[in-house]
C-alpha cells in the first residue's frame, strides 16, 4: 500500500521563539496550515474455508460389493459441503469520530507526518519504505488431468456383452495388477527392472492404472476449497452471537437463515487497559493523538466444538493518549512509529542536531 507522505517541514523558520503545535478535533477548513489524519478503529476480520465435494458415481457402481466388496456405495450423484476452519485477525479502518486537525503556526518546527492511503498516522520524522511487491511467477501451475479409466480397458473387456460382465473383467485386470505390484516388490516378475528409478516408474503406472478403474466402481469425488469473509464491528461485547450458518447441502449461509447450523461467535473485553474517567470534551488537545488499544478473547465455535480461540488487539476496549508538543521542539527530532492497525505507538526514539 502507497504511503501519503506530508511534508509539513516547509513551515520552518529561523527564530529564537517557537509556537506550540495545536492539535484540535474534526477536519478545521479555511486558511489554517496543516494536516488532517484519523486514527483506526478494530473490526474483526473472520476468514472461514470450507470445502465443496462433488460426487460423481462410477458406472459399475452397483456391483463394487460383489466383485470387489467395497461396502455402501453410492450410486447417485452429490454435493455436500465439509471442513469448516476459521481464522480472525485484527485489522485497522480509519475511525471517523477520531480524526484530528494538526495547525501548523509561524515560527513552529513542524514535523514530517508520514500516512496510510486512507489517512491513518503512520508515523512522525521516520519515513516508511515500502516493501517491494514480490515478482509474480508467470508459470502457470499444472493441473491434476482426471484419468479415463476406459484408455486401460483391453479389446476383451470393451467387446463384453452386458454391463455386468464388462464389470466383471474389469475387477479381474484390477486384481491383476494387484498380482503385477506385489510381483515388483518381491522382485518375483520376470520384467523386474534392476535400477530403482525405473522400478518406481512402474509401480506408479499400475497404481495409476489401478486407481482410474477402481473409481468406475467407487465413484470419484473432486473437492474445491471455497473462503468467505466477514468482519465485525466490536462496538461491544459479543456473547454467543450467531456469526453464520453452516449447511451440509448449501455451505456457508448467512446468520438469518435456518436452513444451516448455527456458528457462534463470542468477544470479551480482557480489560486490559484501564479507562479514566471521562473528561470534558471541549478541553483544548495539546499533542499528537494514538490509540492505547485494549485486548480481546474471542472464540467462534459450532455444535459446541472450537473452532478458534484468539486474543485480538481492540481499539474499542482502550483510549486515547497524547505525544505532548514540547518533544518537537529545535534542539531535538523526535521519531515515532505507531502501528497503523491499532492506532497504538510503536517507539520513540530521539536524534539529537548536530
């Protein structure tokens, strides 16, 4: 992400006397000098992966049992969804009822303010290098080709007069190469190969050859990974808030509706931090604003299971501090660095001029 740099250091001037910066709520408009940045408010980002399989069955299905005892197998077709994981994380969005106004007086030592795109502070005299986006590989990645198991059948198979014998001579050749793979281990085949590379060629071959003409009995499934995102606004505490529903034969659904299970979310305020008693807004703000956040546990669970169980940075659950105007004065470059997700301060640290 780009940073908006704003450099406010224009305001210099060389004089003995230097005026405070003031710092004021809300966005001042008119001839004032300045900058206007806001500070970020939490919402919790939940990424949810679930996966859709798609079941098609083999053509021999209704005789797996009999010549290859494999046991309840479906001879319809399905979706259904499975594998619920869940993921949250803290991220920042620029809090429209804490956005402040730095004026720049004549004769003030202004500093360089440094902001995210969507005006957050960033940081104060230490400009941020923006890391480099990794150089994207172009090489397409290779897909798992679905076999036709009927490229292995043999002139015998394929000229069978029914469904039932065709099934019949297929189970055979899969017990033959059964017979050909232990025959290659045990080194008992009279074309074992002597070099292990080629050995292990064969072996995948027939193990190929075997799986593609299982599946005309068992069916195959192909399975897709989906992720759905949802965030959340900590105004409050949540407790055994209905986050999403989750269905077999729809996936993830939304909170409202009853075809699915119901997924849990709960949020408590660790306390963390301890807030003051409130003070009167219409006091003058002296300095430069950040965000002391709190701390969050949250859990997401279904049908009593867990499925996360975290602790969070909130912003909501703390306050707002103050950097007095007194460090940016002449004699010294005060650097700071506040985490653009929280609002919260990072270090300080202090140049001394030359």
């Amino acid at each position: 992400m780009k940073n908006s740099i704003l450099f406010l250091s224009l305001l210099f001037f060389s004089s003995a006397t230097y005026a405070q910066t003031k710092v004021t709520v809300g966005v001042t408009r008119g001839k004032d000098f300045g900058v206007t940045y806001a500070l970020p408010k939490t919402e919790v980002e939940i990424e949810v992966k679930a996966t859709k399989v798609t079941y098609t069955p083999g053509e021999f299905g209704k005789y797996a049992d009999r010549y290859l005892h494999l046991t309840n197998i479906s001879i319809d077709p399905e979706e259904y969804w499975e594998s619920v994981s869940v993921k949250a994380q803290s991220i920042g969005i620029p809090d429209s009822e804490r956005t402040y106004f730095v004026k720049m007086k004549d004769k003030t030592v202004a500093p360089l303010m440094e902001l995210t795109n969507d005006g957050i502070v960033q940081s104060i005299n230490m400009p941020i290098i923006a890391k480099k986006a990794p150089i994207a590989n172009d090489v397409p990645t290779k897909k798992n080709e679905k076999i036709d198991p009927r490229s292995f059948l043999t002139e015998e198979i394929l000229m069978a007069n029914s469904t039932a014998k065709m099934a019949e001579l297929v189970a055979k050749e899969i017990y033959n190469i059964r017979e050909s793979k232990n025959a290659l281990l045990r080194g008992q085949a009279d074309n074992t190969p002597k070099d292990g590379e080629q050995l292990k060629l064969m072996l995948n071959n027939l193990d190929e050859q075997e799986r593609a003409m299982t599946e005309m009995f068992s069916g195959s499934s192909e399975r897709e990974e989906k992720t759905f995102t949802m965030r959340l606004v900590p105004s409050k505490e949540f407790k055994n808030e209905v986050l999403f529903r989750f269905s077999k034969r729809l996936g993830v659904i939304a909170a409202n509706d009853l075809a699915g299970e119901p997924v849990y979310v709960n949020l408590t305020d660790m306390k963390t931090v301890t807030i003051p008693p409130l003070e009167d807004k219409k006091k003058e703000l002296e300095g430069v604003a950040y965000n002391v956040p709190g701390k969050g546990h949250i859990t997401i669970s279904k049908d009593k299971k867990l499925l996360f169980d975290g602790e969070i940075s909130v912003t909501q659950f703390g306050i707002i501090e103050y950097l007095a105007p007194a460090l940016f004065d002449k004699k010294s470059t005060i650097k700071v660095l506040f985490n653009s997700t929280t609002g919260g301060l990072v270090k300080i640290d202090r140049e001394e001029e030359k």
